[in-house]
C-alpha cells in the first residue's frame, strides 16, 4: 500500500539533490508533487520522473530568494493539483567564508533563500492546509542551526532561525492538525556541498535518499506523536 496515497506536496528545491530525493521518494508513496526550483530543465526532469510512475507531476519555476514569486507559485501548484497537504522548504543556498569576508548581498541571498522563503511558503500554503484540515510542513534544516561551524555566519544563522521558526509554528498550528517539522542533516553529498565545499571529501557521506527517507518518516508518523527537531548525522561524525 502506498502510504501517501491521494495526498499532494509542494517540495522546493526539487530540481536536485535533497529537494529531488525527496519528491521521487514521495512520488513512490502515491504523492502527487508540485516540483519547485529555479532551473526549468531540473525541475521538468524531475516531474517528469514522477509522472513514469503513474502521479500527477508539475513543474513550477522559481526563484526562493524573489519573494514576489513566491504566493503565485503555491496558486499555481494549488490549481494545478487541487490540494498542498505537504510543503517541504527545501530549497538552500550555502556561501561558507569568514566573517570579515562575507559581503552583505551573500549575507541576504542566504536568508532570503534559507528563512524568509520558508516564511513565505508556508505563510502562502496555510490558508490550503487549514481548509484540508490538517497537513504537514517539513524544513530542511542543517546540523549548522544546532551549532556553530567556522566560516559559515550566515548559513548558521539562517538555519538557527528557521529552526526556531519551525519550533513557534509547530506551536501556533497545532489546533489545526499542521504538523511542522525540521530535519537537520550534517554531511549531505549533493552539487550544493560540492560547490561550497569542493576540497572536503565526501566519501562517507551522506546521500539525499538517506534524508527522503527521514523526510518520508515524518510525513507517515502517527498523529499521536510528532518530531520537533530531527537531527541526523554522517555515521562517523561525532555527537552533537
């Protein structure tokens, strides 16, 4: 049995990496999937990945840091598929350099993308959760909002934020069934920590399946329960 059966997600972020693990993991649950990033070529891929497996796909171009684009593009993936019962913010942007080097339009791309996109996808998709009667939002968060790590000011305190973000909505919508979550991965192989981190090896890391799967966890848990913060770590990394 399909356990996301007859549901509907809006992942952004879904052109690659997490954001793509994530939404064919859902599509292989009976998810039908509004598939959001900047790239057209990804995200078309993407969608169409999903629909060979037999769910309704559409592809959705934006960009997380144009705030403007972003309540058109939830009424775009609402009329397209009728129903959000799932809102993943997956989309990211990752500068990692010192402090005194870090130039203020990096420091405000990394919040756009990674605080205030969420902010405003989610502030958009309510009013359809709240009409469906419950649904589920899910932040993809960074093991860099539960610590600090040299060289990653801005990447730290927009992940800091969007966990505290998580924690005061997961409170103020659970009278409406609206389950909010964050996964908090450290050491993700994706283009993203490649491109931020090129002389890391990645060897033993993490894939985006590993975190599809945590994503998939807390999209199916039991309404009796939830999980505020989820943190999850390369095996061979060190406890927080």
């Amino acid at each position: 049995m399909q356990r996301l059966s007859g549901k509907s997600a809006l992942i952004t972020g879904a052109g690659r990496g997490i954001g793509r693990g994530i939404a064919l993991a859902f599509a292989r649950e009976g998810c039908n999937i509004a598939a959001v990033a900047r790239s057209p070529d990804q995200i078309r891929d993407t969608a169409a990945a999903m629909a060979a497996m037999g769910v309704e796909s559409v592809a959705l171009e934006c960009d997380a840091a144009d705030p403007a684009a972003i309540t058109p593009t939830v009424d775009a993936a609402l009329g397209a598929l009728g129903r959000i019962d799932i809102l993943v913010n997956n989309a990211g942007y990752a500068c990692f350099k010192p402090f005194d080097q870090l130039d203020l339009g990096e420091w405000q791309r990394t919040l756009a993308v990674n605080l205030t996109a969420p902010f405003l996808f989610t502030r958009a998709v309510i009013p359809a959760m709240k009409a469906n009667s419950g649904g589920w939002i899910i932040n993809i968060s960074s093991v860099a909002g539960l610590k600090p790590i040299e060289q990653q000011s801005a990447y730290c305190a927009s992940k800091h934020g969007l966990n505290g973000l998580t924690k005061v909505l997961a409170l103020e919508l659970r009278e409406h069934d609206i389950a909010v979550h964050a996964i908090c991965p450290g050491g993700v192989d994706t283009q993203l920590s490649r491109e931020a981190m090129p002389h890391r090896d990645k060897a033993d890391w993490m894939t985006p399946e590993d975190i599809a799967h945590a994503a998939l966890y807390l999209a199916t848990q039991s309404s009796r329960a939830t999980t505020d913060i989820l943190e999850i770590r390369r095996f061979g990394s060190t406890p927080l």
